[in-house]
C-alpha cells in the first residue's frame, strides 16, 4: 500500500468516526399501555391518566399519574413478571419468559443508578425512595434503558415480541401496595448522542 492510498485509508477511517459518532443505535420501548392490576389482587394503585409522547430523539416517553393508597415505609418484595407475545395481545399468543424477584434489600435496589428502570424511578414525583409516604405520584417524559438488556442478550431478536410486564412492589407489612402491567414492544432506533 502506498503513501497516497495510506492517507485516503487513513481520511475515510476519521470520517466513518465522525459520521457514526453524531448517531447511535438505540433499542427503546414503544409503549402500548399501562395498567392497574385486576381488583382481585388486592393491591393499592390507581392510575387516572396516562399519556405517550416523544422526546428530541422521536423516543416514546410516558406520562403517568397515580395514586398508592398505603404507605410504604420498606419495601419487603420486589417482583418483575415479564412475558413475551407474538402479534397481537390474545393471551393464546404470550409465553413466560422470566420472573426477578427480591425479597433483600430493595431500597437500595430501588435507588440503584445505571439500571434498565433508573429512568423510570428517576422521572417519578415525589422521589420513589423508601419511605414512600405520599398517596399521589407522577411520572414525566419516562422511559427504560433497555440498551444493556440489549447487549446481553444480543443474540435474541427483541424487537420482534411484543412484551408485558407486570411489577408488583410489597410493603414492610408484606401488603401488595404497587401493582401494574406495561405492555409496549421495542423498536431500534438512530439517536443523536
């Protein structure tokens, strides 16, 4: 290789930085809904509006605001129960697909920064941070990380599912106070950085 076609190499290596350094590709949720859980569960929670907009990067964000009707001093239990669909939301066309559960610590892992959900504790008002003693709450432009839960399981097609997941959060009295479905599927998107 000559000096000539070293530089041209050289330019086109710097420019193909540049271009893919102004975007990126993100896997982001688009959202189809959020849910209380049936009455028969028990549970604490109303939701009385709920909306979906876009951020600068055409990302979907949701707007929420509820109600919890206990307080919530520790939480003792955490769950996320997630489900995989194919088109269509029939529950003929869903199967398990796992189940987190915590029982130790989940205030702090709650609190936890970095995670897929940080943008969704992050955007809640008041704060979502043990002790959670006030009865109405918000969520504003809120969104998941799902970037990392991408790069783990890179090798599955997430964004050919639609997906539901139900959380449920128990209080220290071990009172199943928080429980609601998301159902929305990922998409891959270009964002500017």
């Amino acid at each position: 290789m000559g000096p000539v076609q070293l530089w041209a190499l050289v330019a086109l290596l710097v420019a193909t930085r540049q271009v893919l350094s102004r975007t990126r590709i993100r896997i982001a949720p688009k959202f189809h809904g959020i849910w209380t859980c049936p009455a028969e569960l028990n549970h604490f929670t109303t939701i009385f509006n709920y909306s979906v907009g876009m951020d600068a990067n055409g990302l979907d964000v949701m707007n929420v605001d509820g109600r919890i009707d206990r307080k919530i001093m520790t939480v003792s239990k955490f769950d996320l129960l997630v489900h995989r669909c194919q088109a269509g939301m029939s529950n003929d066309n869903c199967e398990y697909f796992f189940n987190w559960s915590w029982k130790n610590g989940c205030c702090n892992l709650l609190a936890q920064k970095g995670v897929f959900y940080s943008p969704i504790l992050d955007s809640i008002s008041p704060p979502f941070i043990c002790p959670m003693d006030k009865y109405f709450y918000t969520l504003r432009n809120s969104t998941m990380n799902i970037d990392e839960i991408g790069a783990i399981m890179s090798s599955m097609a997430l964004e050919n599912w639609v997906w539901k997941g139900q959380f449920q959060v128990w209080n220290e009295k071990r009172e199943l106070v928080v429980c609601a479905y998301v159902i929305g599927d990922l998409r891959r998107y270009k964002v500017k950085n």
